[in-house]
C-alpha cells in the first residue's frame, strides 16, 4: 500500500495527525529530500527505509514501489506541502494502477495557505474578492494560454503564485498589465514555517527589486492582491511585536 502524504511546508508539526501516524508506521518513506525536512523522519521506525527522490526519475521510483510492495509493506510517498497541488502525483498514480498497487492520498497544509497565515492575512475578504486563484508561470511544465498570469490578473482575485520568484520581473509585467495597477500590494514568502523564512513586503512597483535585493530565486511564494492591504496585513507587519528576523526582509 502506497500513501500520499502531504508535510505540510517545512514546520515539521504541520502534517497532519492521519500523516504523522501513518509516517510511524512506515517501512519505506520515499521523500522529496530538496523541499522535505528530514526532521519528519525522525517519527519513523528504527528500521525504516529512506529513499531521496530529488536524484529519481518517475521509473526509478515507480521501481522502487513495486519491489517493496511486492512484500506487502506501508510505503509513503512523503511530498512538500498538500500533495494535490503541483505534487506530480497524477503521473505516479497511473503506474500504480497499470501495477495493481493500491494507494491512498492524505492531504497536507500547502504553503500558500502557510504564507498566508505566517502574514496573519485572509485571502477571502468579504467585499474584496472571495476567490483565490492558485497559479504559476510556464516553466518546463507548459500553462496554457487562457491562463496566463496576465489573464487571471484581470480578475482582481487574490493570487498565490507558485514556482515563479525566480522570474520575478516577469511575474510583475504580467500582473501590472493585468490589474491595471502598480500598487497592488504584494508579499514574497520565501521558506514560509522553515527557521530561515524570510517574508518581502511591497507593491507590484517594488516587489521585484526587494525580491533581487534579498536574493530569493526559489521556494518561495508569491501573494498578491488588495487582500493584503485591506485587512491591515501591512500594517500589522510593521508593528514592534515582529520578530527582527521578519523585519530584515521589510528593511530595504
Ligand atoms: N505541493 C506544494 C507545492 C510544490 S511546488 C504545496 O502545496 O505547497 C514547489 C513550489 O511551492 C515552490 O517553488 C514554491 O513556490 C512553493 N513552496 C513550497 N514550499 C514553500 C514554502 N515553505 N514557502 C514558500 N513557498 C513554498
């Protein structure tokens, strides 16, 4: 049996209790050693075994599921965040089935909710906006053109933009053209719940050169929308009782 699991986005106590029991459990954890903290594999057993998948390919892994399932054992697939979100579980959940390996997928924390909340931010503001548009730039992984950052952004929703701050200049042509506004603000959330988080706040005018100035060019997130400034988010962030480690991103 092959279990889906959602960490949550680096705070190891982020997974979710039906997660955390079924990691105890485990003879085989197959991890995503780039975004995964390893801490999680501190709560399995003794003699339980660890694969990295950072290094695999899908066949090296589909292989390795079928040779420890073969002797009946509790494997998890243990992936950053909700599992269901950029996850590229589909593509793993096909082999299984071509293979007759059953599977079950346990959701997790995702870090756009996380970056929210470490911003104590809603993104659901009632006369705001009550959508959330979860989206990314194309990468290798192609998004097609009726959702192209320019496009969504015309809908004023609030927005979390995965797998994109290494573009940021990109991500902010695009919105601007889209909101037919400058100020809107923006937060980047790098390592959102990880010891060395670092959150950016400013508008769609500064945003990109914050994010420059503090090198952040991967695992981070970017949120954007009135959201951020109409629930006081800004303010509430610059108040005394933030940590100093939140400020040194607020400082330039
Ligand atoms: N399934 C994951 C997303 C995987 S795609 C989830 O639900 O969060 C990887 C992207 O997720 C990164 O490029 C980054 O945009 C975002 N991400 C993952 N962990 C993050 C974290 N702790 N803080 C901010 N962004 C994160």
């Amino acid at each position: 049996m092959v279990y889906f699991i959602g960490a949550g986005p680096g705070d190891v106590d982020l997974i979710t209790v039906k997660g955390r029991k079924i990691l105890e459990m485990a003879d085989v954890v197959i991890y995503a050693g780039s975004l995964v903290s390893k801490e999680h594999l501190k709560f399995c057993k003794g003699n339980a075994k660890f694969y990295d998948s950072s290094t695999m390919n899908l066949d090296e892994i589909i292989e390795i599921i079928k040779k420890e399932d073969l002797e009946s054992k509790v494997i998890v697939r243990l992936h950053t965040g909700d599992p269901t979100i950029y996850g590229a579980i589909y593509e793993q959940i096909r082999e299984l089935e071509k293979n007759n390996i059953k599977y079950e997928v346990i959701p997790g924390v995702s870090s756009f909710t996380a970056s929210c909340a470490r911003l104590n931010a809603e993104f659901t503001v009632p006369e705001i906006t009550q959508t959330v548009i979860l989206t990314r730039l194309s990468g290798r992984t192609l998004v097609p053109d009726s959702e192209d950052l320019e496009k969504l952004a015309a809908h004023k929703s609030s927005m979390a933009i995965f797998l994109s701050v290494h573009d940021i200049e990109n991500v902010v042509k695009k919105l601007i053209n889209g909101y037919k506004d400058e100020n809107v603000p923006c937060a980047v959330v790098y390592k959102a719940t990880w010891e060395d988080e670092k959150i950016i706040l400013g508008t769609l005018k500064d945003i990109a050169d914050k994010v420059r100035k503090n090198n952040i060019k991967k695992t981070a997130q970017i949120l954007v929308g009135y959201f951020l400034r109409d629930n006081g988010t800004v303010s509430k962030l610059y108040d005394k009782n933030f940590s100093h480690e939140f400020r040194e991103g607020l400082n330039d």
